[in-house]
C-alpha cells in the first residue's frame, strides 16, 4: 500500500534493538519485502514527526535503503520503493565540487598530513608486529596503544589514570557512552547551547533526549542543567564553537553537581592541543575521574579519515565501542612512542598560530571571537548570517552559520574555520567575504 495509508508507529514497533535509525531501516526492508509497502515514501520530515523521532534518524534509514536497493531516490523528487526490474539509476557524484576556499570549522590542514613519518609508523607494524596481533582484535583496543595513551594523556593533558578505550573517534566514544547511560534508565544527556550537532545526533540516535544549555564566556551554564539530567557533554578546555574556556568557578560548580546527582561528565576534549596565547588548560577528568569520561581523537591534529580516538572511562562503566583496524592504532602507538606526534604537533601550533594572525588581520576591523585556541573563531555580525553565507558560497568561499549549531536562533554571527584553509588563500578569501557581507 502506499506510504501515506501506512500506521508508521505499528510498522517501527516490533524493529528490535539498536538505535533509532537501524530500527526504522529494518522495519521498511521488512515491510517493503513483504509487500506491504510500495510507491512513494513520506518525506523524512513528515515521518520523523509521525514517529516522534529526529529527522536525522529517518534520512539515516532512507539513505541505507536507497544503497541496499530498496529505495530510489533523485534530487526533486520523492523517494519511492524499487520494484523487482526497475533500472538502476546511474550513481550520482557523492562528494560536490570542493568550495575554492574552505573556511567550515572541522578540519586541521589537510595538506600536511605527515604522509612520510605515518607510512613509517604503519611499515614499522608490519615488519615487526608477532603475527597473533593479525587477529581478531581486542574489543576495548590493542594494549600497547591503550598504555601509549594513558601515559600520553597524563603527560600532556593533565589526565589521571583510567579505562582506556580505543574507539573509532570522539562521536564513536560518545555514542557508546551513551548506550551505556540509556541502558541504565539515564536517558537525558544535558549539551552545551551553541555546541557540535553532530554529537546531539548521535546522542539521539543512542536512545538520549538532549537537553541543550546555554554557554557563555565561563563556558556552561552549570546552574541551567535541568532537574533530572545526570549526564552532561561539555568542551571544557576550548567550547565549540564559542572558543570559551569553562572558569575554574564553573569547573568547581560542574563537578559539585556530578556529585550532588551522581552524574557523569562526557568531557569532548576538543581542540585542547592548539592553544596560542596562553598555556593550555589541564582536563575536568584529571580532577575527578571518577565523575568524568575524557573523549579525544586524532580528527584536529592528523586527520579525521583516520578514525582514531579513545575515551577514558571511569571503572565503574563498560562502554561498547568500535575500535579500529589494529594496524593503525599500532602506527599511532609507534608514532607516539618515536616523538613524531610531539614534533608534528609543534609544528602545526606555529603554523596554525601564524594563519590565525593572518586571516585576524584581514578581516580587520570586523568583531572576533574566540580565537585564542583551536582551528576556528567566530565572527560577529550585524546583518542576516544566512544571506551572508549564500553569498560567500557564490563566491567560492565555505563558511558556516553559527546558528547551525545552536538549538534556536540567536545573534547573527559565522564560524570560520582555518585549519584546512591554504595559507595562500586567506588575504583572497577574506577579502571575498567581506565583499559578500558589504552586499547583504
């Protein structure tokens, strides 16, 4: 029958376990398999709001589908299910167009991936690895990394000793964490309000209810989590995208109220490495662990396709995760273990630090934010955000509404992302923006 006849809250029911958007794409392949649903698919934001759901968790299932063959969806039109002996359309291109200059926040220099010390690291594994490390691989990550980790951890980050968990990234670590909380009835997770959406889904797509929480310039506003939360995520040494440090009254107030509810404080230790002004801030876990999960990953300092991140947990929580190919986590140990990291990474601050001064400049006399730390600052405006980035996108410059992270509206403002803008490219993209603000 066609998708607008179809009880949408019978036919996810019986889906079984797992998150949200793997149930929903089980559900349709049954229905679809058994015939009891054929033509067009509603579109994903009537059926999130049909189910009560994200509409994240039914873009995530169509999108499953559409590549398992069950669904055929084209841009402008609806998404329908495929009969046995239609015609496969032609794949579109998955990636557009690279922007000319890519100032989204996100992404360190991509350029200068240190190609040559990692291709080291990873033929060092596999000339000298004993060969039962080719097997199955330990669900909470090899040990020679976890211990590489932990030592790292404690001597640059302040961190105290914990569970070390090898994990796919920092989103990979928090979605685990919190499976593990929704699996203890904890299913409200507090997040800090503008915060990294991409976190608030898969906390969703975990079972969690996101209670998001303003920040300011002390970072969040601890006496603003709602009764009944004991779980909280927060970006303490460099709040995205804000660029705010959590003050140490706020620190005080945020493990006081870990105590008082018996809560857990998810601390993304994000952009922590890149500190340009003053000396970096040590972790919240290092003064409580057991109160605090520190999540961090190589995505800011060597490259996200590299899907490596670890969490450090505190003993009383078992976390699932998905960690990844041995190879790699053993490369990382050995490129720890060598002092290339220590030396890629100063050498990236100097870089990063002189692109910062650089694009600050060029947009002089502009209102910026947040630029003492990271690979982002904020800049502030007077006129509509969004028309502002239409326009920079018509010029070939990628920039990002700050809106987009908040969970309403608020003062106009962008997010400029510089790590992966060639230094080459700043004066022309500045001076484009700027353009693009002067005609909205």
């Amino acid at each position: 029958m066609a998708g607008s006849q179809t009880d949408w809250g019978v036919l996810l029911e019986p889906a079984g376990p797992g998150p949200k958007h793997e149930q929903l794409a089980r559900a349709l392949r049954k229905a679809i398999r058994d015939g009891v649903l054929d033509g067009a698919v509603p579109p994903s934001r009537r059926l999130a709001a049909d189910l009560g759901c994200s509409r994240w968790v039914v873009t995530q299932a169509y999108a499953q589908l559409v590549a398992e063959g069950y669904l055929a969806g084209r841009t402008g039109s609806a998404t329908r299910v495929r009969r046995v002996g239609d015609a496969v359309a032609a794949p579109e291109p998955v990636r557009p167009a690279p922007p000319r200059y890519d100032l989204a926040p996100g992404l360190p220099d991509l350029r200068n991936f240190p190609r040559r010390p990692w291709a080291e690291a990873v033929r060092e594994v596999l000339t000298t690895t004993p060969h039962p490390d080719f097997g199955l691989p330990e669900p909470a990550g090899h040990p020679r990394l976890r211990r590489v980790l932990g030592d790292y951890l404690r001597r640059v980050r302040g961190a105290a000793p914990g569970t070390v968990l090898v994990c796919g990234g920092v989103t990979d670590g928090v979605t685990g964490v919190c499976r593990a909380l929704a699996e203890r009835g904890r299913t409200r997770l507090a997040v800090e309000d503008p915060g990294w959406t991409r976190l608030w889904r898969a906390a969703e797509s975990a079972g969690m209810t996101v209670d998001p929480v303003p920040v300011d310039d002390e970072g969040i506003n601890v006496g603003r989590i709602p009764a009944g939360v004991r779980a909280v995520l927060v970006t303490p040494a460099h709040q995205f995208p804000t660029g705010a440090v959590l003050s140490p009254r706020r620190r005080a107030e945020l493990l006081a109220w870990a105590r008082d509810v018996d809560g857990l404080i998810l601390e993304d230790d994000y952009d922590a490495e890149f500190r340009y002004d003053r000396r970096p801030v040590g972790t919240v876990q290092g003064t409580d662990p057991g109160r605090v999960a520190l999540f961090g990953s190589v995505s800011k300092t060597l490259g996200p396709a590299l899907g490596l991140g670890w969490a450090v947990l505190p003993p009383q929580w078992t976390v699932r995760a998905h960690p990844p190919p041995v190879v790699d986590q053993l490369a990382l140990a050995g490129y720890v273990e060598s002092g290339g990291y220590d030396r890629h990474l100063r050498s990236a601050r100097l870089r990063y630090r002189a692109r910062r001064d650089r694009l600050v400049a060029a947009l002089e006399p502009a209102r910026l934010s947040g630029a003492a730390a990271g690979l982002h600052l904020v800049l502030h405006l007077d006129r509509d955000a969004a028309a502002v980035v239409r326009k920079a996108k018509a010029a070939g410059v990628k920039v990002a509404d700050l809106d987009d992270y908040r969970s309403a509206p608020g003062e106009p403002a962008l997010v400029l992302g510089y790590g992966n803008l060639a230094d080459t490219g700043v004066d022309a993209a500045a001076r484009l923006l700027r353009e693009a603000m002067t005609t909205v």
